[in-house]
C-alpha cells in the first residue's frame, strides 16, 4: 500500500513547484511591462532581504555563531545605497557607482563582525565562524545578487530600464537551467552527478540543462533581438548569436555551480529548504542561488562589450 507514495509525492512536488514558477514568471512579466525602474530594483530589493533573512535564519538553526543583526543591516544599507545611486544615473554603469563603494561595503563585512566578536570570549572556532559566515552571507547574496540589479542600467539607452531585455534575457537562461535539470532529471535521470552534495542531480539533468539553456537564450535573443540594441554606436550588447550561443552554456555551467553551491551550505547546515515561501521550491534563498552567480558575469560582459 505504501509503494506508491514516492510517486504521489514526486507528483506533487512537480506540480507546486510549476505553479510557483508560473507566478514568479508572472511577477517578472509585470515589473518588465511596467518599464518603471523602481520596479526592478524593487523585487531584486525582496528577493534579496528575505534571502539574506533566511540565510541567517539557516545559521541560528544550525547553531553557528554570527551576527545576524548586523548582518541583515548591511544588506539593506548597501542595497538602499546602490538603488539610489543607480537610479540616479541610469546608464551609466559602473560610472554611476563610486570606485570605492563595493570595497567599501566589504571592509565593513569584515571589521564590522570582528567588532562585534571582541565582546564575547573566545571558544574554539566560534570567533572564525561568525567573522566567516557573516562575509559569506553578504558577499553571497546582497553583493552578487544585486549585479542583477546592475544590469538593469548597465545598458545605455531610452527610457528608465534600458537594460530590462538583458535582463530578462538572463533570468530566463539562467531558470530554464534550473527547470531543465529537474524536468530532465526526474524524466530519465540515472546517473548521479554528484551525490555527495545533491543527491538529486543527475548528468542526464545536467545535459537537460545546457539544452533548455540554449533553447531559451537562442529562442529568446530571436524573438526580442531588436529590443536588445540599446548602445548608441549601434552594436548589440550580446554581439551576436556566437555570442548569445557560447553565453547561454556559460551561464548554464554557472547556474548548476550555483545551485550546488547553495546545497552545500544547506547540507553543511541539516536544512532540506532555506525557506518555505515559494511551495515546491523552497524559499527566496533557493530561487535566486543560481542567479547569485549569473548575473555578475552578464553585467561584466555587458561592461565588456560597452563601447569605449
């Protein structure tokens, strides 16, 4: 009697996790028709507190020392900091952030725990373990998530959110990895890729996820070609289907290393979700993790490709 319970379970993962995703879909889908800046910046500014909220949560849970206090302050100052600079001057890319912010904001990552630690005594490896995870936290979600952010205005353009397209562009190779890895997966999945981390990922999923990588990246750069020309010279900011081609397996790659690596702090941690806010997936933590490590290298080739 109890046999087919896997399969009822599998079954029900797979359809609350769809519906999540159709309404996170459509979440995107009105902050891109709505063309107001405030709205992207706004939903990277949720996803990123309640990811950094539920990192922290992790830790407590787990029982490793940190600061969660400040660390959650941080995170909301420097993305505040950002938004504002960056609304202040669309386009301008990193012109419109001073040199000296980002490495400003990981000083303070860093002394600001070391201070804090000075007022408790010193047990084993607690004093390491609080300085360590909360730089990691800030590092890994506030500071490369926000690149999504950056890559808004890093196009310049028209209107509030030249580099929307871009964006979307990215989220949507980088998600169509994720789904086809689990679509893939749990179709014809066998050989496990790397159990010791994820015990669900398979090679199979792995292909899977190159493929619906580039049917997405390919499918999406036909469509919205023309929507992706945003610098004045005239030159498309993904240069070209080699480009769009060798980008999207990059991003699938960096997908899949993020997804891992956001499973090895859960493993490390006992936790199965970072939270249970998306039915199906998890919380804010598991939907942006692979995009934690997209969006910096999409921003950076936009910087690259921007003319001089």
């Amino acid at each position: 009697m109890a046999s087919p319970a896997p399969d009822t379970s599998k079954r029900t993962t797979f359809f609350r996790r769809s519906a999540s995703t159709l309404g996170l879909w459509a979440v995107v889908a009105a902050a891109l028709a709505s063309r107001m800046a405030w709205a992207y910046v706004g939903l990277v500014a949720v996803l990123t507190i309640i990811a950094t909220l539920e990192y922290f949560r992790m830790l407590k849970a787990a029982g490793v020392k940190c600061f969660p206090r400040f660390g959650m302050l941080l995170a909301v100052g420097y993305s505040l900091a950002l938004y504002w600079m960056l609304l202040g001057a669309p386009g301008a890319g990193f012109a419109g952030v001073p040199a000296w912010f980002d490495g400003f904001a990981i000083f303070l990552a860093v002394a600001g725990p070391f201070t804090l630690q000075l007022r408790h005594p010193i047990r084993g490896l607690e004093p390491f373990q609080a300085v360590a995870s909360n730089l990691l936290g800030f590092v890994y979600i506030a500071f490369l998530f926000n690149f999504a952010a950056r890559i808004v205005f890093a196009v310049p353009g028209e209107g509030e959110v030249p580099g929307a397209m871009v964006l979307l562009w990215m989220i949507a190779v980088t998600k169509f990895t994720d789904m086809g890895a689990y679509i893939t997966g749990s179709m014809i999945g066998k050989h496990k890729m790397i159990p010791h981390v994820s015990p669900g990922k398979t090679w199979e999923g792995f292909g899977g996820a190159i493929f619906f990588a580039l049917l997405a990246g390919c499918g999406l750069y036909a469509l919205c070609h023309d929507d992706m020309a945003g610098f004045a010279t005239g030159l498309h900011v993904l240069g070209g289907w080699p480009h769009v081609i060798v980008l999207s397996v990059v991003l699938s790659l960096l997908a899949v290393v993020g997804d891992l690596a956001e499973s090895v702090i859960k493993r490390s941690l006992g936790a199965k979700d970072s939270g249970n806010m998306l039915p199906g997936i998890g919380g804010s933590l598991d939907l942006i993790d692979s995009l934690c490590f997209t969006a910096p290298v999409v921003y950076f080739y936009l910087e690259w490709m921007r003319p001089l």
